[in-house]
C-alpha cells in the first residue's frame, strides 16, 4: 500500500515540476523594464533545475518504483507584474518543499518495503528539495526580502 501511496505522490511531484518548468519559461517572457535582463535569466536557470528534477521524478518512478511516470501537468499560475510573478513563484516554491517534504516521511517510513531502492530514492528527492530551498532563497532576494 505504501509504494502505491508513494506512486502517486511521486507523479503528483512530476506533475508539479513540469508545471513550474513551463510556468517560469512563460514568466520570463513577461518581464520587462530596466533591470529585466538579470531576472529574465535566472527564471531560465531555474526553469533547467525544473527540468532536471523532472528527470529525476521519471527515474524514481520508472527506475526504482517500477512503473510508468506520468505525462500530465498540474495547471501553472498566471502572473503579470515582475513583482506578482516573482511572489507567485515563491508561493509555488514553499509549496512545493512542503510536499516533498510530506515525501519524505513516506518514504521513510517504507524503507523496509523498498529496501534495494530507499537510498537513491532518497538521495534524489533530497537533492530536489535542496533545489527548491535555493530557488525560495533566489526569489526572496529578487524581492528584496
């Protein structure tokens, strides 16, 4: 019951990073003004660490759960300012961590269930979460937080 559990609150993760992938590529592309270059940028980057913990998300789930990943996608959040997109992302952020948080202790308490597979599950949902903690760190700054 519990590596079913974990299937799906893995796809819901996957679900979430494809979102935010395409969410901050589309945000990019609404800012403007004078200081718009630098923060057009690292909504790129962090666009690419999505992307990666996409990877990461079908690794667990193909690799070590033993089925297929998802292919939908939770629905982005529209933003229009600099200020609402960066605050919008921020929200996304936390909300995420939390969730891969609520993972985590899943996992943990399977780690006999998944005895062969618990380390580099673990391993890899801790990078992730290491991630996003440095994007809600980035974003804050860009707000001035």
């Amino acid at each position: 019951m519990t590596k079913k559990q974990l299937v799906e609150m893995f796809n819901d993760a996957l679900e979430l990073e494809h979102a935010a992938r395409i969410q901050y590529l589309a945000h990019a592309e609404e800012i403007v003004g004078l200081d718009a270059e630098p923060i057009i940028a690292r909504l790129r980057e962090i666009a690419e660490d999505e992307k990666k913990h996409e990877d990461m998300f079908r690794t667990i789930l193909g690799d070590y759960l033993g089925v297929t990943p998802t292919m939908c996608m939770k629905e982005p959040h529209c933003a229009e300012t600099t200020k609402e997109i960066l605050e919008t992302n921020l929200k996304d952020e936390r909300y995420a961590v939390d969730f891969y948080e609520k993972i985590m202790d899943k996992l943990k308490a399977s780690k006999k269930e998944l005895k062969y597979e618990y380390y580099q599950i673990e391993h890899k949902l801790r990078h992730v979460i290491i991630d996003e903690q440095e994007h809600i760190a980035e974003l804050k700054l860009l707000l001035g937080m």
